[in-house]
C-alpha cells in the first residue's frame, strides 16, 4: 500500500493549538487598526484624485481657517 493511503494524522485547528494572551490580542488589534486606517487614506486620496486635486483645494483653500 502507498502512503497516501493511509490516514493522516488529525492536524490540530489553530484556536486549539493557541491559547489567546493579552499581548497576542493587542498586537491584533493594532495590526486591524492600521489596516483600517491605511484603507481610509487609500479611500480619501482615490476620491481626491477622482474629483481632481484642483478642485478639492481650490486656490487660497487655507485662508479659510
């Protein structure tokens, strides 16, 4: 008989094989929080350049605060 034949050894699942810890969990959230951040300034620099930088900051924009 070959060996892949036989049965494979059960591979333990991931929430099994880690317990969660407190570090583990903030490094989670850090890593989400950048990752939606980075997605916002995507989203808003996209729309920007759609619209047309001109456009969006017209000439003297600053003088408005």
């Amino acid at each position: 008989m070959s060996r892949l034949a036989e049965d494979p050894q059960p591979v333990p699942q991931a929430d099994e094989s880690r317990t969660e810890s407190p570090l583990h969990a903030q490094l989670v959230r850090r890593r989400q929080l950048r990752g939606m951040l980075l997605l916002a300034f995507a989203a808003i620099l996209f729309a920007i350049l759609r619209a047309g930088v001109h456009r969006v900051f017209t000439t003297g924009w600053w003088r408005l605060w």
